[in-house]
C-alpha cells in the first residue's frame, strides 16, 4: 500500500467491521472514519489497553517494546487479575524491567522483536507493538508474529501518519490488506490501533 492510498490525515476507515468478536463492537462502532482528536492522558490508555485484553479474555500477552513501563505494569497488572502471562521484549535493558523485573508474571527478554518471534514457543492472544515505530519494522513484527496465531494485535503510536520513516498506521493498514484482516484506529493518546482476523 502506498503513502497516498492512506486516510487523510486525521480520518481513519477500519473497513468491515469485527463480527467474530462482538464484545469489540463498541470500538468499531465508535471509530469509523471519524476526525481524530488526540485529548486523551496515557493512563487511560493503559487502560484501554487493560480493558481491550479483557475483552478478549487474553491469558498469553507478548508486548514488543516496553520502554518507561506504563503499558508493562497495566498489562502486567492485569494477567494477576486473570491468572495470565505478559512477556516484554525490548532491544535493550529499560526502564520497565528496572522498576518491574521482580514481578513472576512477566518475563523480560531483551531481543530484537522480530528475530525474537522465530525463537517463541507456546501459545499468544494478544501481541501489543510498540517498539520501532518506523513502517517497515512494524510490518516485520506483526508478519513476524502472525504465524503463532495471536487473535488480536495492538498497535501503539498511530496518529501520526506524517512520520518520515513512515508510521505504524501505515504498516496496520499494508498488514490488514495482505492478511485480510480488519482493523480500527482509536483516538487514545498517541492512537491504540486494534487489528483482527475477519
């Protein structure tokens, strides 16, 4: 997909809507091809991201790129609340695993999240990507992680669609057109795209 076949700046069109999953249905119906306005605090996207997992009923949780931690101790928060797991892979040592490394219910690995999807073994509901926002990278994660066959993805940082490295919403958009999958972009923060199988 190239850069000009993109919604314009501000509108976002998530195609078919998720009838698999009917308990997202309120995101889609919220969401479609509406003016984005960027006015909502991190805190509650952390926990937008906390109630999309529960509505998903995720157990198995992979988050690639942790950084400060925020997204890591909601979601971590979270698989204590349902018995489940978080893993977190980052390039590099972070700021998360200093202030959350003690915690059972996640595992920290530092690993380039694509060659890291090569390396996993056992099941995963819910991939969130945030690590690289650069196009390429994101495609890589999400065609990378496809293949252990998450039900959803969560895709960070999406309302900036005049990054120079080109942006996460644009590899969502090339990934839901190869894979036919459906999507919808939330005006959360810095934008919380969800991606499903149709």
């Amino acid at each position: 997909m190239t850069g000009n076949m993109l919604p314009k700046p501000g509108e976002y069109d998530h195609g078919l809507r998720p009838y698999k999953y009917p308990e997202l249905e309120v995101f889609f119906g919220m969401y479609p091809a509406t003016k984005v306005v960027q006015a909502v605090t991190a805190g509650i996207h952390s926990q937008l991201l906390v109630q999309v997992c529960r509505m998903m009923r995720a157990k198995n949780i992979v988050e690639l790129g942790s950084g400060t931690g925020v997204g890591t101790a909601a979601l971590a928060d979270y698989c204590v609340s349902v018995g489940g797991h978080l893993t977190s892979v980052d390039i590099g040592e972070t700021i998360a695993k200093s202030k959350l490394g003690h915690r059972p219910e996640i595992t920290f690995v530092v690993s380039d999240s694509v060659s890291y999807a090569d390396r996993w073994q056992g099941p995963v509901d819910v991939v969130y990507v945030d690590s690289d926002h650069s196009r390429r990278h994101a495609l890589n994660e999400l065609n990378g992680w496809l293949r252990h066959g998450p039900r959803m993805f969560l895709m960070d940082d999406t309302l900036d669609p005049n990054d120079p490295h080109g942006s996460p919403l644009e590899a969502a958009l090339d990934f839901c057109a190869q894979h036919s999958w459906t999507w919808c972009n939330i005006p959360v923060g810095t934008g919380l795209a969800i991606l499903l199988p149709r």
